[in-house]
C-alpha cells in the first residue's frame, strides 16, 4: 500500500451520507424541486396524452435502459460518486425530442 493511500484512510474517516444527514433547507429544497419536475411532466402530459403512445416500445427500452445504467456509480474513497446515465439521458432526449 502507498504512503498516500495509509494517509488518507487514516486521516479521513468515510461517512456515507443518509437523507437523515442533510440540512433541512436543502432537504427542501431537492423536495419542492422533485414535486415541481414531477408535476410540470404531468400536466404536459395531460396537455398532449398522446405522446407516450407515439413514442412507443422504444421509449420504454430507453427509460428501462437509463434505469438499469444510473443503478451503476463509480465509487471512489473519498466520497463522490461518478453516475454514467448522463450520455444515455442525452442520447433518449436528442432521439425523442421535448416533447415526452
């Protein structure tokens, strides 16, 4: 093991972070920025209920596909996490477009 590695397991503790931990204004935040994404996707949604129906079986192979991707993080030892569904969102959104 290198001395760099011995150090820093030593000298910073790993605390995974629970919802618990968070501040209660950031909690609140996420919270009313969760209900106001959820709620705008489904008033377009009533708006044009079509549009699921015209996007198809591949818009669910997409979702399902995005899913199973953001389920796998990159991990290292100090705490950030790596998410690798960013290429997958892009790709779903230039191929389905605003509309769903």
């Amino acid at each position: 093991m290198s001395a760099t590695t011995a150090v820093t397991t030593r000298g910073l503790p790993h605390r995974p972070r629970t919802p618990s931990d968070l501040p209660t204004p950031l909690l609140a935040f996420v919270s009313a920025a969760i209900v106001a994404a959820v709620g705008l996707i489904a008033i377009g949604l009533w708006h044009d209920h079509k549009v699921l129906s015209e996007a198809g079986w591949g818009l669910v192979a997409w979702v399902g596909a995005i899913a199973l991707v953001g389920l796998v993080a990159v991990s290292s030892e100090s705490g950030p996490q790596l998410g690798l569904d960013m290429p997958l969102l892009l790709a779903a959104g230039f191929l389905f477009g605003p509309a769903v």
